[in-house]
C-alpha cells in the first residue's frame, strides 16, 4: 500500500520562508536515505519535516499547486503536485520505484557493505520497491489472496472484530480511536489471514510500530532509529523463520502457507522474499489502514453533517471511504526515479533524478476534482490516487477499503455526539505515512 519515499537529501526548509538545518543519515525501505547538511530558502514552506506542517500540510499544497506545481528543489529532485503530472509518471514506464536508481542512492552506497548498512534487512527488497520483471513475477505469487472476492469473504468476520473491539469503548462512552479501533483492527486481521497464533497477535503491533517509524525521518536520533528498525526487523525475521520452517512440516489452510507453496511458471517465492513480502504486508497492509480508519473518524468529528449523512444512510459506506482516501489520504507521497530524461510541465527530469509525487496535493487539486476541499460521502467523481496507479496500484486496497467500510459505518451507528476529547489530536512523527499519534473522543452510545 505505501509507496517509496526515495527523499535522499532532507530539505532544510521552513513552514514559512526560513532558513533550517537538518543532518543524519538512516535507512528506509530497504533503501538509504542520506541527509546531508544544508541551509537553503523555500519560500512555499513545503517541509514535510515540520510538526506544524504535518498537522496541516494542505494550506502549502494548495500553494504548491496555484503558483508552483512543477516544484523544483536544490538538489535535482522535483515535487508534483497536479494530478494530471501525479499520474502521468505513475503510469511512466520511464520511471522506476527501485530507490537505487538514483544518483544520490548510487553515490551514498559506494564503497559501503550493504551487510553493515541495512542488517537484517539486507538483501530483503519488497516487490512494492522493484520494477517489471521481477515486480510482476512477485506480485503475481501474492495477488490472489488479495482480490475483491477474496477479500468480501472476510467481511463477516471483521465485521466480529470491529464489534468485538468496540464494546469497552461503547461501555465507557469514550474512545482512544487509535488504541481501540484503528491500531488492532488491521493487525488482527493480517495476523489471522498468515495464521499467526492469537498470543502474538500484540507482539506484531510492537514490530510493525517500530519498521513502520522508520519509513521515514522521525525526530530520533540517527542511532536510536537504526536500533529500534535493526532490533524490530531482527526479532521479525528471526520470528517467521521459525514460523516458515513449521508450515513447510505442517502447511494449513493460511496465507502464510499459501505463500510458501504459491508457484507461477516453475518460480517459487525465495526465502528472502517471502520475509520480504511478509514485512511488506505487515507494514503497509497495516499501518496504512490505521492512518484510514484514524483519518476517517477525524474528518466525521469535524464535518457532523456528513457523519449524520452516513447514520442516515449506510450504503454511503463505500463512497465514505473513497473520500476519506481522497481528502486526507493514509500516503502522502510517493517518489519515481526517471530511468532517462522525462519531460514534466516545464521542468526535465534527468536520468537517475527523482520525482516526488503529492498524491495527497493531487487529491485535492481543482482541475480533477469539484470542490476539492470539501469532505463529500457521497462525492461520485472520484477517481483519486490515494492507491496509486499503474502497475503499482495497491495490492491490499480491496482489504483496506473493506475494513474501512466496516469501522467507519460502525462509528456512524453506534456513537453520537462524537466530539474530540482534546483540543488538536497529536499526529505521528511520519512523513510518508501522515498519520495521527492518538484521537481521543468522548460520544453517547446510540440508543443511551
């Protein structure tokens, strides 16, 4: 579900025309991100490393969009903002979602030991970072498990969870959404479908926390992040090695053995990159459907007319998702590396130079979408990029979108009065994946 962030030089720039420093160094992805030190002006505040701007960053998108939507940086990167532009190198065959592409990643590795670099992540690459073949050879071995009718029959059975998750809250009138809903809700289904026993089912929200935090740039130092992701991506691998070695003995009727057996034209998943898929669905299957959930519920508390549109009418369901995917999407960004020189607006983008591409600036820009900074359940035009595009457009959308369903039409049936319990919930130090710290609510069951 979330895309590459290859953002391989943090940009020094302030939420208003400032001049900042940043340094450090640290790994993502699979893929290393070098912050050099620098000092520069960025007079349209696009600084995803700001707290302010993370709260808030679609003030500055909308800037970016009306004066600079083909935004160049210092340092041969470009950040797009249309949607037209978003999509056009999404689908680019051009471009590619292999950080190691880039120039800055080339010059960064040299004469390093990827072994001393990445750890236990060496050599582990999802095929969500790869590009054709070798991506249309992994995802195919994956897909199956993750197709719309697949995925309808696990309906019953999150709609059992999100009961079973929701009745403390119901008793106390009150919610930690994060805590309560959005957080396990995700790990107990992607847990249940590999066949992980239920008594570990709280040690995999620990492991996906910490490989999630480190996607991108956190606030700890270099060192304390390389430890949680090196600490957290070990006792993971260490984990379903253990778990592989007993479903080849005894396969059952899971994901996880599905993976281990699935075969397309002679090829079979290595071990690698089925630890490699198995961190992938974990993380991003995951931490991408908190962020919706979270978001979700968020934008209900501050638009009740649409919340009551909802109560009113739960066939809104799956409009209600699609634009909460579009107002404030779980993935801001994503990144392409231009495999040779590509034409953008008016802006050229090098070979081995990279793109960054706001899919949540695209989401909202006035060319694509009417009243585009409006919250809408029922908006029917909705064609967003929420998930991507091409042959990268997320494999676990079908499951995202039905758990989403799910919380969120439950939220609307079961609490009323639903109001923040804090002034501004806290959001997560994410940049890629913008997503809320906690979202305390206070509510009257329905029906009280």
């Amino acid at each position: 579900m979330a895309g590459v962030v290859a953002l391989q030089v943090g940009e020094g720039v302030g939420h208003h025309p400032a001049h900042e420093r940043f340094n450090g160094r640290r790994a993502l992805h699979g893929q290393t991100v070098a912050f050099a030190t620098v000092t520069i002006t960025e007079p349209l505040g696009f600084n995803p490393f700001d707290a302010g701007f993370r709260v808030d960053p679609y003030p500055v998108y909308r800037r970016l969009l009306a004066e600079d939507p083909v935004h160049k940086t210092p340092f041969g990167m470009v950040v797009l903002s249309r949607y037209g532009d978003c999509a056009a190198i999404l689908r680019d065959p051009r471009s590619s979602s292999d950080a190691s592409n880039s120039n800055m990643y080339k010059a960064f590795m040299a004469g390093r030991d990827p072994e001393e670099v990445f750890g236990a992540l060496a050599g582990m690459r999802p095929f969500l970072f790869m590009d054709p073949p070798d991506h249309t050879r992994l995802r195919g071995l994956v897909q199956k498990a993750f197709t719309p009718k697949t995925v309808e029959n696990l309906r019953s059975r999150i709609v059992e969870l999100v009961d079973e998750l929701m009745a403390p809250a119901l008793e106390r009138g009150s919610m930690e959404v994060i805590e309560d809903l959005a957080y396990p809700l995700p790990v107990r289904v992607i847990t249940e479908m590999l066949g992980v026993p239920i008594e570990d089912h709280d040690t995999f929200k620990g492991w996906s926390r910490e490989l999630a935090g480190a996607l991108d740039p956190d606030f700890a130092t270099p060192e304390a992040v390389a430890e949680r992701r090196e600490n957290a991506a070990s006792a993971f691998v260490e984990y379903f090695q253990a778990l592989i070695a007993e479903r080849r003995k005894d396969p059952r009727d899971d994901l996880l053995s599905a993976l281990i057996t699935a075969e397309d034209e002679g090829h079979k998943l290595s071990e690698k990159e089925l630890l490699s898929t198995l961190i992938l669905l974990l993380v991003a299957g995951h931490e991408t459907t908190v962020n919706l959930i979270a978001n979700g519920v968020l934008a209900f508390v501050r638009h009740p007319d649409q919340l009551a549109r909802l109560r009113s009418d739960p066939g809104l369901a799956r409009t209600a998702v699609e634009e909460v995917l579009r107002f404030d999407p779980p993935v801001q960004f994503t990144a392409r590396v231009a495999l040779e020189d590509i034409d953008i607006g008016d802006a050229v983008l090098g070979r081995g130079d990279q793109a960054i591409v706001l899919v949540a600036a695209a989401n909202r820009d006035p060319n694509q979408f009417e009243r585009p900074d409006e919250f809408d359940v029922g908006r029917q035009e909705n064609r967003h990029l929420a998930f991507g595009l091409g042959a990268h457009f997320c494999l676990g959308a079908p499951l995202a979108r039905v758990e989403g369903q799910v919380a969120l039409q439950a939220v609307a049936a079961r609490l009323d009065d639903l109001s923040l319990a804090v002034e501004q919930p806290e959001y997560k130090e994410n940049i890629v994946l913008r997503g809320l710290a906690s979202l305390p609510v206070t509510f009257r069951p329905s029906g009280a």
